[in-house]
C-alpha cells in the first residue's frame, strides 16, 4: 500500500469519506490536515500552510499527497512543483479507484475515457504554461511534442468514445429486447456503498463483491427476479458520490443509462448515516440523477441498514429529507439488505409501525 498525506476539510463526515476513498484508492494516510477553506487561488491551501505541510513531509515521507477538493490544472502545477510530489486531487483519487475496480472491458473503457478527459483539461494548462515560457518543455518536450501530446489525447478521446457507441447500441439491443418480453425494469441506484449490491444479491441469488469500501461495483448488470410472485428485471448499477464532475458522469454514460429505461428506479439511502451526511448524500444523489435524466416520478426512495436504527430517528430522516411531503411520487421504503427486512416482499414489523412509509406496494401491482 502506498502511503499519502490527506489534505481534507474540517468536518468529521468529510473526513470519514476521504479516509474512504484513499483507503479504497490503496493510500494509508499518514497525517490530515484540516481546513475550512480549500480553494485559494494559488496552491488551494494558504501559503503559510505549504511550509507545515513541508515540514510533515520531511518527517512522514508520504508517496502523495491527497487533495480532498477538485484542483484547477494551474493550482495542482503549482502545488506539485513547490512540494516535488504527486498530488493526487478528489477526481485524480476517484479515477485510481476506478482504475483499480474496473474488469469488465466496458468500465475498463468509461474508466480509460474519464482518465483521457482528466488528462485532457490539464494538457490544456500544460500547453498554456509552455506558451507563456512558464513551463519549458513539460515532460522533456518541446512545443510541438506538446501539440503532438494534446493531439494525441483528443484522438484517444474520439476512439474510445466510439468504442463505448458501439457498447451503448448492444445496450440498446438487449434493452428492447426485454421491453418485447414486458417485463418491469428495476434499477438500482444511490450514493457509493449504500447496499445496492447486498440487496442485488439477496434478491437475485447472485454473489457479486459487496464491501465497506467505495465503488465495490462499476458495471451494471441485470437479472431476472420474482417480487409479490411476479417477474421483473434488476439492475445493480455504479454509485454516486459528492462532487462527481459531469465528465465522469458523461464517461459512465453507456452503464448509467440503465436508469434512465428503468420502470422503477430504487434511490437507496444509507440511513445509518448522521442527518447530516444523509442529507448531503441525498441531494447529491438527486442531482446526478437529474443530470442523467431519471424522471422524479420513477424514483422510490429506500432507507437502507434500518436495523441500525430507532423508529423515532427514521421518522426524522424521513421529514428531513421531505421525503413524507409527497406520498404519491417519493414513497420512502425502509429496508435493510442484511436482515433482509424487506418492504419490498412485504414481511416487516415496520409495515404496523409506519404504514405511510409502504405505498411502494402499489408500484409493483
Ligand atoms: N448494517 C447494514 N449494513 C449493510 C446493509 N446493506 C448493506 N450493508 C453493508 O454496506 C456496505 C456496502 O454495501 P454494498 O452492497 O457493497 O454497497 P453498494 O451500494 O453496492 O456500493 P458501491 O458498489 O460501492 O456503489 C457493505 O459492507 C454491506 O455489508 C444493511 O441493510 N445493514
Ligand atoms: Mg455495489
């Protein structure tokens, strides 16, 4: 494992999600340090705290240092050249992890295309240094090896995109294929590790990895399941996270696309997790499914891991997240994927207890 220095906000869920994320991208963090502000113009940290940060890196010897923000290509340059390390910003870790994760030959590809566009918007700023003298000949290269490295990203680009069409068209080929058959697609979506593949599995009798760490899964698969004894289809596809950039939406186009022919799309929510973070995670989750295009009528919201939790603090989450105000369109369901408490088979204690929360019976009838 390689060993890394975090640089992180100051709020205890944010820190959590980036020992998360450097732990799944094989990063020991070594030392945090906290923040409220991580986006000055020059380094993303103050002047003053790039000499501390020096002096830690004399004493732990780190591989990286991890940057918890999205860096600007200039400000991850000026960084990199004042401290004579990697520096490995949010998107840079999320693409590691995705590049550890990824084994299907089509998320190698969405994997590889995002990894092209990160690469691509720094180039630019690399071919702009150059231009401007600030950076002679980056990597060894003179001005038109420069041109010819940009040029060559952009072909890499258009190839791979190609590639995923193709990939997308036999996408589309299974999909109507299914749609003859007239089953109801269920898709599985929500923040990264909030139990979609536990239920998947439980559902489907599958053994797909389901683990703590993040982005355990990233390539959709369905299967045929038999829910209130009818047959539908599930889909357990990639999750989401705070501060996914478009690209990296746009890249994982061909998987995520699943949602958008979904009958039904169940939004799971880790409901173990503090009010806080609930929150953050949800409207995060709202906006990538927007951007995707998921209508809102399709979503049903499931609070994941309720054994976890008391009744009292799930009535809260539910009127915190709004998800009572509207019973026709947001049916929260409570479920946990490990006790297999389902709502969806229809067997809880919860069903007595909040009767509100079960409209999603109507859904599959
Ligand atoms: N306590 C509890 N833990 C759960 C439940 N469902 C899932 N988990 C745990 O939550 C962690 C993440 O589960 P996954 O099923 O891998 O989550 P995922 O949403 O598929 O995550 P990604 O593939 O990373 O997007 C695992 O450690 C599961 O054992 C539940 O109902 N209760
Ligand atoms: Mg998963």
């Amino acid at each position: 494992m390689n060993s890394a220095i975090l640089i992180t906000y100051n709020e205890d869920d944010v820190v959590r999600e980036a020992l998360a994320l450097c732990d799944s991208a094989g990063y020991k963090v070594l030392h945090s340090i906290k923040q409220d502000f991580l986006q000055a113009p020059k380094y993303g940290i103050s002047t003053g705290k790039i000499q501390e940060l020096k002096d830690i890196m004399v004493s732990a010897k780190p591989d990286a240092i991890v940057f918890d923000e999205v860096l600007k290509p200039s400000q991850n340059y000026n960084l990199a050249s004042e401290l004579k390390m990697e520096i490995l910003d949010r998107e840079a870790l999320i693409l590691k992890i995705f590049e550890k994760r990824s084994s299907s030959a089509e998320s190698k590809l969405q994997v590889n295309l995002a990894q092209l566009r990160y690469e691509m918007s720094r180039a630019k700023e690399k071919v702009r240094l150059a231009r401007m003298g600030e950076q002679p000949g980056f990597m060894g290269l003179g001005m038109f090896e420069v041109d010819v490295y940009y040029n060559d990203i952009r072909r890499r680009i258009v190839s791979t995109k190609s590639k995923l069409v193709k990939v997308g068209k036999q996408h589309e080929l299974h999909r109507q294929a299914r749609k003859r058959l007239g089953f109801k697609i269920i898709s599985l979506a929500g923040y990264t590790s909030a139990g979609k593949t536990t239920l998947f599995n439980f559902l489907t009798d599958e053994k797909r990895d389901e683990s703590e760490e993040l982005f355990t899964t990233l390539s959709t698969i369905t299967r045929r399941v038999s829910i209130n004894q009818e047959a539908a289809l599930i889909s357990d596809t990639v999750g989401f996270i705070s501060k996914l950039p478009a690209y990296m939406i746009e890249a994982f186009k061909s998987t995520l696309e699943e949602l958008l022919y979904a009958d039904i799309v169940l939004v799971m929510i880790d409901a173990s997790d503090t009010l806080y973070e609930l929150q953050k995670k949800f409207k995060s989750c709202f906006k990538t499914l927007n951007e995707i295009g998921v209508e809102p009528y399709k979503m049903i919201f499931v609070l994941n891991k309720s054994e976890l939790l008391d009744e009292d603090y799930i009535l809260e989450i539910v009127d915190k997240l709004g998800l009572g105000e509207d019973k026709i369109k947001f049916f929260p369901i409570l479920i946990s994927s490990v006790l297999v408490n389902l709502v969806i088979l229809c067997d809880s204690d919860y069903f007595v207890k909040f009767p509100d929360l079960f409209y999603v019976h109507a859904v599959f009838q």
